[in-house]
C-alpha cells in the first residue's frame, strides 16, 4: 500500500534552474534588494464528489524591475493537471481534475520568486514605457465588480476637480481614499471587491480587495490607467509595521491585493491605500488616528512605493475558470475547489483545506 508520500508526482519546473535570468545581478542598480522566496500551498478536499476540480494561482506575474517568478512544481494524487492562463489578463493557475472515486483529494504545489523593494520618486522626471493600445484599453475597462461610469464616474469627478495633471488627480483620489473609507475587520477574507454595492449602499468598508477595487475604479474613471494586483504577503514588513507583514510562515491568511497606477511621466506606480488603513485598524490594539505619526509616515511612503514581502499572483477580474461549470469570479486570489456538487466555499476550512506556508530562500 502506497503511502502520502509515495503518490503520484507531477510537475512542471518553469525555469530549469530556479534562478534569475541571466544578466538581472550583474547591474548593481537592478541586484540591490533582491529576495527570494518558496511558497507552498497544500490543499485536501475534505468532501469530494464525482469529478473534483482545483485552480491554484501560480506565480505568473513578472515586472523585471521588481518580481520575477522563478518556477512551480507539484506532486499529486490527482488524474491530470495542467497550467493554464486567463486569455485576457494571462494570470496563470494549476488545474487539477481527479477522477471520480478518490477519497482524499490532495496536492501540494511549490512556487518560487524573486522580488524587491519599489519606490517611485514622482517629484522627478521619470521614464515610462508607453502602454500599447491594448493594455490601455484593459487597465481603463470596467468589469463587473468595478464599474468606471455611473456613481463611481461621478464621485472621481467630485475628487479630482481643479485637480490639474494625472499625478495631481491620482493624488487627490489617494488622499479622498484614506480620509473617507475604512478598514471593517469582520470582512470576510480580503472583502469581494463589490465597488458598485459599496457606493449604492454609500458604505466605504471593508478590507483590500473593497478599497484598492475602489481606488483602481475611481482612477479608472478619471481617465487614467490602473489595476489590482492580487497576492499574498510572504514575509515580516522591512517597513517596520507588524500590520503590514506575513509574521509567522505559515502565510494561509495573508493575500492582499494591492494597486498600481499608471503615469505617463513615470509608467506603473505602486499604491496601496488600503495598508494605510490597515495600519490604523490592526498596528495597535487601540488603533491608530489619521494624525498619528506612525499613520502619517505610511500614508506618504504608500504613495508610491511598496514593501518587497509580497508575492503577486495576478491582475485579473472576471475569471472564467477553464472546465469549470461555475460562474467566473472575481479575482483569483485563494485555491478554488468545484465538485459534482458545485464551487466550495475557499473561506470555509470544512469544506476546503488548505494551508500556505513562505519560506526565504537563496538566490
């Protein structure tokens, strides 16, 4: 009899060797804070039925100044696996399929990446890479959790009125986020990233996917390109901000999605309001106010520039996942799970089990 350990091994190694591409660490301005990590995701279906399904996120997101995925490898019981890209955004994912018959679905993937630190002097002339067409158009459409006419339409003109040039009204939607919305710790997960029933229901909480959703469609509808990022946070924060980092290595409940915006004079900027807002709420047990020097010191540093404790998975919304029966979702941050029986609830650790784990590795 075979035992965990001996099932069926399947996998696909990316970059032969797990390293950086060659030529990244011989110019000293681009090595300079270089990280790398593994991350593991070991998922069980406690309630299989019929033909079981999964859709990992793997590590598809590559910027070459600051993420680079460096491979994914898996071993599993299941029939076939197969990784797969959203045709729109690219976001890649595992997809998995056992047969129908096995009691204890299971598969444990393996991801590595290589990422840094980010910060963006707006005060200078940058150098930015035009957009083409079609990634202009990608990063200013509505989807349907995000809509860019209407109320949210309305409520960007109201921010950024008088505000002249993309950084100014980019600002003035920054400062209107953390003055007016706020972080609800009951949110489930990181939130839905609902914009269009937050502001029917004229209610500005919940956690990253809600306000950074909310920031990217206020941006969006002021003209300007800008998307999610979804992810997981790896690592303590260099920052110095327990809030802001993943403190244990066990990284199960640490996604977060965060934001970037792009400027004609400086390319894709890092933001992420939502952090300022989850610094006021979690960084003490008491909280924290908006003139708070600790507040005040991430409120400035988030315009701009980002922790390098993250892994990015995606910018993707809408997600039709390949072979599934279900509806698309959102945005793919967490494993998702569909048997005979439908989509499981990836929240609900009865149903879906699985922990994450990150661990820093050598280059």
């Amino acid at each position: 009899m075979k035992t965990r350990r001996d099932i069926l091994m399947t996998g696909a190694v990316l970059s032969a060797s797990l390293a950086l591409p060659k030529g990244v660490l011989a110019d000293p301005d681009i090595a300079g804070g270089w990280r790398s990590f593994e991350v593991v995701t070991s998922l069980d279906v406690a309630e299989p039925a019929g033909r079981t399904q999964a859709w990992i996120p793997l590590t598809g997101f590559s910027a070459p100044d600051w993420a680079l995925p460096q491979g994914d490898i898996w071993q599993t019981n299941a029939a076939s696996t197969a990784v797969v890209e959203d045709p729109v955004y690219r976001a890649k994912m595992l997809h998995v399929v056992w047969g129908e018959g096995t009691t204890s679905p299971s598969i444990v993937v393996r991801s590595r990446f290589a990422t840094r630190e980010r910060a963006v002097d707006l005060s200078k002339q940058g150098q930015a890479e035009a957009l083409s067409d079609d990634e202009r158009r990608l990063y200013l459409m509505p989807t349907a959790l995000i809509p860019t006419d209407g109320a949210v339409k309305a409520l960007s003109d109201r921010i950024t009125a008088g505000a002249d040039g993309e950084i100014a009204k980019v600002r003035a939607i920054y400062e209107w986020m953390i003055e007016n919305t706020f972080r609800r710790a009951a949110t489930r997960g990181c939130g839905e990233g609902d914009v269009a029933a937050m502001l029917k229901a004229n209610d500005f909480g919940g956690k990253c996917a809600d306000l950074n959703g909310l920031f990217v469609g206020l941006v969006r509808a002021a003209g300007i390109p800008a998307r999610d990022i979804y992810g997981v946070r790896v690592a303590p924060s260099k920052l110095g901000y327990k809030s802001l980092g993943a403190n244990s290595p066990t990284i199960t409940k640490a996604q977060h999605c965060r934001a970037e915006v792009y400027l004609s004079s400086h390319g894709w900027v890092p933001m992420d309001p939502a952090d300022v807002r989850k610094v006021m709420l979690e960084e003490t047990p008491e909280g924290l106010p908006l003139d708070s020097p600790r507040v005040i010191a991430m409120r400035k540093i988030l315009f701009g520039a980002w922790d390098g404790n993250w892994l990015p998975y995606n910018t993707a919304h809408d997600l039709a996942l390949p072979g599934s029966q279900g509806p698309a979702i959102g945005f793919l941050m967490y494993p998702q799970v569909e048997t005979a029986a439908g989509r499981l609830d990836c929240l609900t650790p009865d149903t879906v089990k699985y922990t994450i784990t990150a661990s820093e590795v050598s280059i």
